[in-house]
C-alpha cells in the first residue's frame, strides 16, 4: 500500500506544478500588458484604470511561486526564481527606459517576494535534512535491535545445538529452506524475513527437554517420546515473551502438526493450521532427512522428494509440498542438503587400508567428462600370520547405489539398491560381480605419466576414467605399465561410482578431478552388445526406450479433436522413483518433431500427476489431478510400471483449448492448455527410465 501511495505522489505533484508555472506565467503576461494600458474599467461604477489591476494580478503570480516552492522544492524554487527575475527585469525596464513610476510598488513587491521564496526554500531544505538525519537513527536503531534478536536468536539456537549435537546446524537450515520455501510460493521478502526467524527458533523448546531424551541413542519408549513432544509447548511459552513478533511462538507450537490432523499438540488440520507452521513442518522434515544422523546416513536427494511427494496432503500441505518439490528439481549441484565436508576420501587426502575393503573411499561419480584421480600409495606392514593377495596394492570399486557410497551391509544394499559392477585392482587383476564383461589391456606407459616406484615400495598412480552409455573405460598409469580396463555394465541406465581402496597400503596425496574433456563415441571399444528394452513388435510408431530424465521421444503426432494414443509402457530395471514413468508432450515445431526448429511446448503432462508450472510465456494450464478411491498406493504403482501396461492417452481440441486426459491405477489426470491460434499442435511421448512399445494412433 505504500508503494502505491508514494508512486501516486509525483503524478499528483506533476499537475500542481504546471498548474502553478500556468497562472505564474499568466500573471507575468498580465501584469506586462495591464502595466501600460492606458484604459479605465468600470468597477461599482467608478473608473478605475487597468494598470492598477497589476498589482492584484501580479501577487497571483508571486503567491504562485511561493507555494511552488513549498511544495515542488528544488525545481519550484528554480522556476520561481526565473520568474520573479523576468518580472524585476521588465519593471525595471519600465521604471528605468519608459519613466512609468507605478512600476515602483511592483519592483518592491517582487523583491519581497524573492526574499520570501529563498526564506522558504532554505527553510524547507533545512527540514529535509532534518527529517533525513531522524529517519537515518530510526533505520540505525531498526537495525541495532534487528541485529541483537539476530544475536539473541543465534545465541538460542546454540544453547539447542550444544544440548543435541546430532541435530547441529539443523535449525539454520530450516529457517534458510523454509524462507526459500516461502519465496517460492510468493511470499514477500518481509514474509520471508519473519518465517526465516521462526525456523530458526523453531525448536527452542527443546532446551526445556532432558540431555538424556534428546540425545538419546536407541528407539523411544513412549513415555519418553511424549516429553519429546512438550517441545512445542515449551517453545511456544519461551517465545510467547517476544510479543512484537507473535508468529515465532505460533511456529514453535504448531511446527509439529500434520495436514491430515494426525499431528501434534493440537491436533489441527489442514488450513486450520497457521500457514507458517506448515512451511515450517516441510522445511524440517527435508532437513531430517537430507541430514546424516547418529543411527543414519542422509538420504539421498531423490528419495527425500518422493518422500515428500508421498506426504503430501497427509503429512504436508501440498501447495508447500509442491514449492518444496520445485526446490529440490532447479537445485541440481545438491546445495540444498547439509553441507558435506566429505568430497574425496572422506575429507582427507589419504586412506589407510589393512585388510581389503575394511577401508573405502567415497565413490566418485563416473561421467562422459574424463575424471582424473593421482593418488600415491605405500605398503603398509602386515601382522605376523596374515595372508593377503595384492598387498601393498590400491584397488578400485565399481558400482552404483542411491548414495553414492559403498556398502556391504545386506539391509542398506537393499534399501539403497547397492549394485555392484566389478574389483580392478592396480596390478591389473580384476574380478567381474554385476558387470557383463571386462577386458584389460596392458600397454607401456607414456613418459612422465607418474612417478616410478620410490625406496620404500611407493608407488605413484595417475587414473583417468569416463563412461559412455553403459561402458566405462579406466586406464591406470604407474609410470612404467599403463593399464586400459573396460567394463561392460549390465545397460545404459545405471549410475557408474568408483570407490578406493586397498589391501595393507596406505594412500597418500590423493587428488581428484574433473576436467572437460568428454569422451567421444569410438573411444571406448565395445565388449558386449548394447541391451535393448524395446525388442519387442512396434505399432504405428518405432519403439523408445528413455534411460534418463527426456533423453528420448517418439515420432511427433499431430494433435487433432479425439486422437488417441495407445501404447505400453514399463519402467526399466533401474527405475525406483515415482516419476520414472512416461510424460505427455504438447508442442508445436516447424517439422512436427520435439526439439525440432522453433520448438515450443506448451505442456508437460506427467502420468504420477506431478506438474510444475513454472511458465514465463503466459501460456497456462489446468491441471486436474484426482486420487480415485481405489488408488494402489505408490508404492503398488511402481509395481505396475515395473511390470509393464497399456496406456491409453485421449486428446481434445475445442477452441483455443488442447484437453489430455489419461488415467492410471487410480490417477486421473485432464491437463487443459490454452492456445491462442490455430497453430498445428503435435504431441510425443517422452518420460525418464522407461520402455515405450507397441505405440498405437487412432483418429476419431
Ligand atoms: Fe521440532
């Protein structure tokens, strides 16, 4: 309101200032013509003559140039003098050149007048630097208390960070996610600013909990999770004292509610819970699981989304749900996670291995840009008795899991899909566990590669590894021998991760990195087929098998009124998200094909459901998704497109509007796009992990 208040202001003072120069510059010409008039006027019938009327005339023109200065400052006062010194130069002239001495009490005036007008506008300038000065210690005495809640709010938070060193730094991070939560949604930044400071302070009450509850290990009894529980009350009464910010208490109590009104301390549900407790509530349950803590390991970003998508109008608003969503999908170098001091070797530059694989590195993603990993390695003694092929030896890992990590404990190998590709070891010996084929090649090494052995059995390696589709090629260089492994995965779709480790050596002066330079196709000899999902008899359209997020379409279909779409679709082996499934396109390009010249797509229709508009060319959809009575579940859901089924998409075209209508396992789904034009509409089936056969088009 008061942006609007103050951009109304100089449109109002714009008027005012011309009707003011008008009537001053009326007066000037008035006052100039009446002077020397020689004419009388009849005024309650006496001759008066018109050069005495000047005198009025003229004091409109000077009380013009007052009040312009009073209210228009710099440029009236400008204006004003500009005008009082034409008129002082025309009655002088007159006084002066004409001998006309009525001129006398008008050159008076005028220079009253001038000195009325600098009296003013000095005053008025005094004003303004007095108003500046007090708005300048109001701002500084604004941000002198802004800066001690900042203070006293920190100093709270790490009284509850020394209380439960498991949750250290958590509530930094729900305040900073939360905030950016709320701007997504297109909260103000003075919203943002004051849901920032009640995630910050959202679990104060905790201070009031026992040290033996909070840090507490094991599982919770139930006694034990109810005084847990009187952390929000707590927080609520510690706060409810900072009566000038009301929602930090409102936060703290209501943080733990739930959507479907299964939470706590009240119960509430739904709106009926302040909405900054529900960005609150999505903030925190992202930080608890995207967080490593004592009986875990973050989860990895993926799964946290579906989690979230999951909990959605149960566990989480999903307007919030969907903010929190778009956050995860734009934030692709992962910022949004704790931060991981971990990036190579468990944040040292060295490992020290006894028995093989009691120690192993963080995995290092392998990618079409070639990774470069020096690492220096020295024998380590073994105990009396042992026995251990390859000692003294670095060995590399090569596999794939959710985390990133390696893992050989049988329950995370389930649940973070462990897979294992193959053990190189830097002698050459390999052994194959999940890969299809491997193949070693031994040439000599290229000069000044790496160091040669050193006096103690040292030994300097030089690594480059890249991949291309579902091949990995390694080459180690020892400074004498260059070894050239290539591994065959088991398809194209898996993540390749190669881990350190190592039998009694001890890896110093490891340094990873990854350089530009990509690995081009022939680079990497091919040692087992390519495996295909889409084997199987085409229909109208050839088959597509997508392994990533749109790495692949069909042919485009011209969108007519009931076009219909058939075809079969499955996950492949790799998939484990909801999304892994095929998405809709709705487009228009000048040879009909997606991505083809002057490509523009108008909708992305999802079969989860899951839409995200985020449209900066006005175009805008309607999106129905409905959850039927009879939904599976989605984890039943992601049965089903492992299994495999038939899809059936329907099409609408009536007026500027295109309708797509599909329904799966209990997801309905009518996606309306309004287009202005009768431009040729196409669509094309695309997705992320998924095998799209036996595609069908029917005409109506
Ligand atoms: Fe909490």
């Amino acid at each position: 309101m008061d942006g609007k208040a103050d951009s109304r202001k100089p449109g109002r003072q714009k008027i005012l200032y011309a009707v003011l120069l008008a009537l001053s510059l009326g007066s000037l010409a008035g006052t100039a013509l009446m002077g020397r008039s020689r004419e009388v006027i009849l005024i309650f019938d006496e001759a008066v003559p018109v050069a005495f009327l000047t005198g009025i005339v003229s004091t409109v023109g000077n009380l013009c140039a007052i009040l312009m200065v009073n209210t228009i400052k710099k440029t009236g006062f400008l204006t004003a003098v500009t005008l009082l010194a034409v008129q002082l130069v025309i009655l002088l002239f007159g006084l002066l050149a004409e001998r006309r001495s009525s001129a006398l009490p008008g050159l008076f005036s005028v220079v009253l007048v001038i000195i009325a007008v600098i009296m003013v506008y000095s005053r008025e300038k005094r004003l303004d630097r007095y108003q500046t000065a007090e708005l300048d210690a109001v701002k500084a005495r604004q941000k002198a208390t802004e800066l001690l809640f900042e203070q006293t709010a920190t100093a709270l938070v790490n009284a509850i960070d020394a209380k439960d060193v498991y949750s250290r730094g958590h509530s930094l991070r729900v305040a900073e996610y939360a905030s950016r939560i709320a701007g997504q949604m297109g909260k103000s930044e003075e919203e943002c600013r004051q849901i920032y400071y009640a995630g910050l302070l959202h679990d104060v009450g905790k201070i009031g909990i026992k040290n033996a509850i909070l840090t507490k290990a094991g599982k919770l009894n139930s006694e034990e999770y109810e005084v847990i529980k009187q952390h929000a009350l707590i927080g609520r009464q510690i706060l409810s004292g900072i009566t000038a910010y009301p929602y930090l208490s409102i936060a703290a109590n209501f943080h733990h509610e739930r959507y479907d009104g299964r939470g706590y301390p009240e119960k509430l549900k739904g709106e009926d819970i302040p909405e900054i407790a529900r960005i609150i509530a999505v903030a925190d349950a992202y930080d608890a699981m995207s967080s490593n803590r004592s009986y875990r390991s973050a989860m990895p970003q993926q799964l946290v989304r579906e989690e979230i998508v999951k909990g959605a109008g149960t566990q989480f608003d999903p307007e919030v749900a969907r903010a929190m969503q778009h956050l995860i999908d734009v934030d692709e170098e992962y910022e949004m996670k704790e931060r991981q001091e971990v990036r190579e070797l468990a944040g040292k530059d060295e490992l020290v291995c006894t028995e093989l694989r009691n120690e192993v590195s963080e995995g290092i993603l392998i990618t079409f840009c070639v990774t470069r990993i020096r690492v220096r390695s020295v024998p380590e003694a073994m105990p009396e008795g042992a026995e251990e092929s390859g000692a003294g030896i670095p060995t590399l890992i090569l596999f794939d899991s959710l985390d990133g990590r390696y893992h050989d404990e049988p329950k995370t190998i389930r649940d973070l899909n462990y897979f294992e590709y193959a053990e190189i070891r830097f002698d050459g010996e390999s052994s194959i566990t999940g890969a299809r084929n491997i193949m070693t090649e031994v040439e000599p090494s290229p000069s000044g590669a790496a160091e040669g052995p050193g006096k103690t059995g040292e030994k300097s390696y030089c690594l480059e590894m890249a991949r291309l589709k579902d091949h990995v090629l390694i080459t180690i260089d020892d400074g004498e021998t260059l070894l050239r492994v290539t591994v065959a995965m088991p398809d194209s779709t898996r993540y390749a991760y190669a881990a350190l480790t190592g039998a009694y050596c001890h890896l110093k002066n490891v340094s990873i990195d990854i350089t530009l330079d990509r690995i081009r196709e022939g680079d990497i000899q091919r040692i087992a087929p390519e495996i295909s999902y889409v084997n199987g008899p085409a229909g109208d359209l050839p088959n597509v098998q997508i392994d990533g997020f749109r790495s692949a379409a069909t042919q485009g279909v011209p969108i007519t009124d009931g076009l219909r779409l058939r075809f079969h679709t499955m996950s492949l082996p790799t998939a484990r998200l909801i999304w892994h499934c095929p998405f809709i396109s709705v487009y228009s390009s000048e040879n009909g094909k997606i991505k083809g010249p002057g490509f523009h797509e108008f909708a992305l229709v999802r079969l989860d459901g899951e839409n995200w508009d985020d449209r900066d060319d006005g175009i805008v959809n309607e999106l129905t998704v409905d959850r039927k009575d009879y939904f599976i579940g989605w984890d039943a859901w992601k049965e089903k497109n492992k299994a495999g089924f038939d899809c059936t998409v329907t099409f609408e075209r009536k007026g500027s509007g295109v309708t797509v209508t599909t329904e799966n396992f209990g997801i309905f789904i009518r996606n309306t796009t309004y287009i202005d034009g009768g431009r040729k509409l196409f669509t094309a089936i695309t997705g992320d992990q998924c095998a799209l056969t036996d595609i069908r088009i029917r005409t109506a």
